[in-house]
C-alpha cells in the first residue's frame, strides 16, 4: 500500500476511535474533515478501496432474523450487551452509552462518500473517465449504507409517511450543516436517485468487485425494490444484471473445505461484509435446525455453508473466500428475486426454469428439476431457496419484513433461552428498532 493510502486510512482509524470514544452522540461527535480530506484521485481512489470502512454492512439483520440459535453460554461471549438485547428482541435494546456499529459504521461510510462527492467537484476537468467512476462509487456507497439504515430503523411500507420513524440524512459533509429527518419513503427516493445516477456514471463492470459498476447498481435496485415490494422495479433491474452477467459458480466442482469458494469470483458482482461483531464464527453459534434440515442431502449448500464443531452445526463457507461474512450482491441472488418476480405476476413457468436453472448449480448431478402447481407453490419454493441461497447474508430480515404481511408466508419466530421462550410476531413493532439514545436529539 502505498503512502498516501497509509497516510489516509491511518487518518480515518484515528478519526474512528476518537469517535467511538466519545460519550456524545455519534452525529455530534463528527470526524474532523481536515484529518480525511482527499486532494488528487489516488486519494480518492483509496478512502472508496478502502473495505474495511467501505465495503460494510449491519449484523443486527443476521442477528435478529431466523437463521440460527444460542445457548446462555454463548450468548454471553457477545461483545456487547445491546448485541444480546437485539437478538432477544428486546424494545429498547441500546443503552444511552452505546454506539452500534450498525448505525456507526453506516453513518461512517455515508460521511466518507459526502467527502468524496464534495472534493470530487474540485478536481473536475482534470480527468472525466476517473471523475465518473469515483463519483459513481461515492454515490453507490452513500445508497448502499442509507437502505442497509432503512432495512433496520424504518419500516417496511414505503408509505411511511407522517410520524413515523426518521433517520439523519446528509449530502453534504460541511460539518455544520444540519441533519434532515426524514422517513422511509424520503430515503427510498434518495437511494434510487443516487443509484440512477451511479449507473450513468459507471462502466458496466469494474476489474475488482468492491468497485461497482452498473452492473452492481442494477443488482442493488433490484433488491430494494424486492424488498419494498416494487415487483415491476425488481423484475426490470433483475433482468438487466442477468442479461450482462448471468454466471453461475457450480457446487460441484468445489471443495467443501473451511473455505470452499475463491475471494472475488466470478458470481460476485459487489463485494461487501458484515460488520464483525464475531458471533458468526462462535461454535456456540448454530444453524437453525428447521434452516439445516430444509437442504436435502443432495443440495451441495449443505456441506459447502456449514460445518460441524463440538456438536454444532455452523456457518462456515462464504462468498468473502474467508472468515468474513458475505453479505453483498451476487449473481444467485439476482436469479431468485428474478424467479419470485416472474412468479408474482403469474409467469409460473418462467420462474421455476429460472429457479431450476439455479438449482442446477447447487445440487450434485442426481437434482432433479422442480415444479409448480400455481402461483402459491412457485413462491413458496422460491422463499424457501432464497432463505437457503442467502442465509447468513442478512437478506432474511428484510424478507421476514415484507412477507409477513401476506398471511400465506407470516412467520412467527421462536428462540428458546435457558427455559425461557422469546416470540416475535408477524407484524411486530420490533422490526423496527429504535434510533440509538446517544442520536435522538440529531440535529
């Protein structure tokens, strides 16, 4: 790494422990832009590289959702304990000292592209093809982290207007410029704003995958619009990504060793991890027994995702190649909000051979292709995939959120806590988690 990149990301990790130090609010408490601030375009270049503080995204879904379960013992191996209030569904999970990495580290990558964007106008004239492709990432990180808020402080239905819950949005870094309040369907508009203008600005695909190019911006579109159950929006940007890049990794010619898949292969279109709170990797950790036993033992996921350690089964193959968790846009995941598209307006043929067409790839050679009688039973066996495909990738939440307003696929999710029993309904106001106290008078 060079010097300038030394020089910059030492700078950020200084600004970052200055901020998770601070008994203020995290907004409060803002980086000092002079320490970051980047003048040419390898400095640019660098912050936008820069995975650790730009390629993330927030564990509370994986926490949260249905996919795995602990005992007492190793619950209390968590780092933190609003960390075990999320996982226990707990109302008011953060205390007035905490800062989650979920909001901060969001809020981070945010400040990061605003910096960006801001020193970008500086520099323009200077090169055009460099000014496009580093304002399109700014702009593909600042939506990237803005849905990945939504998806855990607002609620589900874009007609959140009103009282509802609001978050701080920024487009600026100016450090005294104030925060709006704005609601869930104020951020959906800025997401997709930011991401169409992405996608002009962008090539179609870029040399490494935590660098997007449209390719990227059309697989994020689809999945937010997926999950704000934009059907149409969903198929159309689903359907651009498998027409430019429609490959597929096969199962079957990969070792299901500790780390069975190469780091930026080639079904990766943007590469992005969970927040690292290290729960994933705890033996204590262990997959949901109604989320393991739905992998037949012909479905290579099975040994490919999980291994068993001291009687467990855990988490152990993921598309980062090591023991990170994966939790970006791959080209699996475009197939299956392609295929419920398709079975959402009642084209039930063309979503199971989309489906199958997947599967194909996943299962060893005695697979043999799925059907459908009607429109329910297509969604359902592509429900069933995507929380397959996707587990641990923090998709599940945001399915759980939207499907549990459709009484065929309503869930209510029981874990089981040292003879205590936890439940979260259909519908709960516990989807939505309340803004961190150390935030609530954001300006």
């Amino acid at each position: 790494m060079n010097s300038i990149q030394n020089h910059i990301i030492m700078a950020m990790i200084i600004s970052i422990v200055h901020l998770l130090a601070s008994c203020n609010g995290f907004l409060d408490e803002k980086p000092n832009k002079s320490i970051v601030i980047p003048d040419n375009f390898e400095a640019i270049r660098a912050i936008l590289d820069a995975s650790e503080s730009m390629g993330r995204s927030g564990a509370i879904p994986v926490m949260a959702a249905d996919e795995f379960t602990t005992d007492a013992a190793g619950l209390a191996r968590w780092q933190a304990q609003w960390q075990r209030n999320v996982y226990l569904w707990d109302p008011a999970p953060f205390s007035v000292s905490d800062a989650p990495g979920d909001w901060a580290t969001m809020y981070r990558q945010i400040f990061n592209a605003n910096v960006v964007l801001d020193e970008l106008e500086k520099l323009k004239g200077q090169d055009e093809e460099l000014y496009n492709r580093y304002r399109g990432h700014a702009l593909f990180i600042r939506a990237w982290s803005y849905f990945s808020l939504s998806q855990v402080f607002l609620p589900a239905n874009l007609d959140g207007a009103g009282n509802g819950p609001v978050i701080p949005l920024k487009l600026t870094p100016e450090l005294e410029a104030p925060y709006e309040k704005v609601g869930v369907s104020e951020i959906y508009l800025q997401v997709m704003d930011d991401l169409l203008e992405a996608e002009r600005l962008l090539p179609m695909k870029r040399q490494y995958p935590i660098r997007p190019g449209k390719t990227a911006c059309w697989a994020l579109m689809a999945r937010i619009n997926l999950a704000f159950e934009q059907y149409g929006l969903a198929e159309d940007y689903s359907a651009k990504v498998l027409a430019q890049s429609p490959t597929l990794l096969d199962f079957k010619a990969l070792d299901d060793g500790i780390f069975p898949f190469e780091q930026f292969n080639e079904e990766v279109i943007f590469h992005a991890q969970l927040i690292g709170y290290g729960f994933t990797g705890y033996p204590s950790t262990k997959v949901m027994d109604e989320l393991y036993e739905s992998y037949t033992e012909n479905d290579l996921r099975k040994t490919i995702y999980f291994t068993t350690r001291s009687g467990n089964v855990n988490l152990m193959g993921t598309l980062t190649g090591n023991h990170e968790t994966f939790c970006g846009l791959a080209t699996g995941e475009v197939y299956l909000i392609h295929a419920e598209c398709l079975a959402r307006k009642g084209d039930t043929a063309g979503a199971m051979g989309l489906l199958n067409e997947l599967l194909s790839y996943r299962y060893d050679q005695s697979f043999e292709p799925l059907s459908a009688t009607g429109q329910t039973d297509a969604l359902e066996k592509i429900i069933l995939e995507r929380r397959k495909e996707l587990a641990y990738r923090g998709t599940r939440w945001s399915d759980l959120r939207r499907l549990n307003k459709d009484p065929r696929f309503a869930k209510t999710i029981v874990k089981i806590l040292d003879g205590m029993t936890y439940t979260l309904p259909p519908g709960s106001e516990k989807y939505v988690l309340p803004v961190p106290p150390r935030e609530d008078n954001f300006e």
